[in-house]
C-alpha cells in the first residue's frame, strides 16, 4: 500500500558485483537512523526513487515520482550517501542561475521514471512532462540530458521519445530502463502485457547531450548589434 507520507530508502552493497555467492551479499539500508529522505508535502506520494552518482563532486543525486504533478529530488555531498542528504524539493530545469519555480520545474504525473549516468559523464532522464495529479496522461514518454552542477544535476530542455499510439489505460509505456552499449543507447520499457526496446537515433542522443554546449554559444549569424556595456545603449536597427 503507497499512501503519504513516505520516505525514500536505498540499499547498498559493497560486494555485489564480485560476490558469486548469492547468500554472501551484502547489504546496506540508507542513509543511516531510523528516517528515510521525506517528501517536503507530507500530504503527497513520494515514491520509486532513483539514485546516481555525482561526476565532479563526491555524493550522490536523487529523483523520484510524486503524486503533486512534478518530480522530487534530493542529494547529498557524503560519498558514502548515509547522511547529509538536503531538504527535498522540486526537480529543476538547467541551469542554477534560476530559481526553480513552476516553470522550470520537471512536470510528471504519478507515473515510472528512470535516471541514468552514461560513460561520457552525462545523463539521461526519462519522464511524461506533463503536470497532472494521479496517474493519467502516461503518454508520451519525454527524454532530458543532465549534468552536474552545483553538486546538484541540472536537466535540458526535453525532446520526445516514445509515444504509444494505442492510448488507452492500460496500454501506455512505463516502467524503463536505459542499456548503453558502446556509443548506442536503448530504452527498455513495458505496458504490463508487452516489453520493448527502442534504440536512441544517434542525431537526438547528439543533440541532448550538445544541449549544454550549444546554450553556451552565443548566435552571431545576421546579427544586428552588439555590445560588450552592461548598461543600456540605444541603437536604431535597419
């Protein structure tokens, strides 16, 4: 049963990729004490986190789905992410010069996500980009680029991804999962009845992670004036 308040909890093991022995595993509750990372609205379905590691900085980085139609987030610089994890809130667009605000948070019903960091350092988010309370409009399926910044990851603006032309309840595609495979990309993901993958095209993977590098260009073809005085310079444009 998922009713609020919630918590998010995350289980870590230091021998899982190595250990042959199943019964040998072991495993870690975080972060420590006896209370999870709490949505901010205790009133709101805070649920199906998803953790990363930072690239830059030590400390990782949380998202997960809500009932409140935007994703939550949180992170934390301690390496070990037992402690230290900040007061949630809203999952924000790129980049920090900004206040997250309705309109650049990341909009998604109460519906599956996935994060994921990719050998280049970057990641991908997958979500519906709609804010709706509940667990309607879970079609189509959006794709953002992040990187860290801040010791926080910070998110383009998103492209779509996947649309199910059959829309119907119980026909929407949900639960994903990214698999990178040398330069390419898949996404895994089902309806419940059926599970697919779909590769990434190699031109919108480019132009999700060039997001960054392009927003810091400044456009100069068929520019009509410049100016380098941070005051106000009147000009006639002809």
């Amino acid at each position: 049963v998922q009713s609020p308040p919630e918590e998010m909890w995350f289980l870590s093991s230091p021998n899982l990729l190595h250990e042959r022995n199943a019964s040998a595993v072991e495993w870690v509750l975080l972060p420590d004490g006896d209370r999870g990372v709490q949505s901010p609205v205790l009133s709101q379905n805070w649920e199906e986190g998803h953790i990363v590691p930072l690239t830059s900085s030590p400390g990782f980085f949380a998202v997960c789905r809500t009932s409140g139609g935007y994703l939550g987030a949180s992170w934390t610089a301690d390496p070990t992410a037992a402690t230290g994890w900040v007061s949630p809130g809203k999952l924000a667009l790129y980049s920090s010069a900004l206040p997250v605000s309705a309109t650049r948070a990341l909009k998604n019903p109460q519906g599956p996500i996935t994060l994921k960091q990719f050998s280049n350092g970057l990641y991908l988010l997958l979500y519906y980009f709609i804010s709706v309370h509940g667990y309607s409009s879970r079609n189509p399926y959006w794709l953002a680029a992040g990187r860290e910044e801040d010791g926080q990851i910070r998110f383009t603006q998103p492209e779509i991804a996947l649309y199910d032309i059959h829309d119907q309840a119980n026909n929407r595609p949900g639960y994903p999962d990214f698999i990178e495979v040398g330069e390419r990309i898949f996404i895994t993901e089902t309806n419940k009845t059926i599970a697919r993958v779909h590769e990434i095209g190699p031109a919108l993977q480019a132009n999700l992670f060039g997001q960054f590098r392009v927003n810091s260009t400044v456009a100069n073809r068929t520019l009509a004036f410049s100016s380098t005085s941070q005051g106000t310079t009147p000009c006639t444009l002809r």
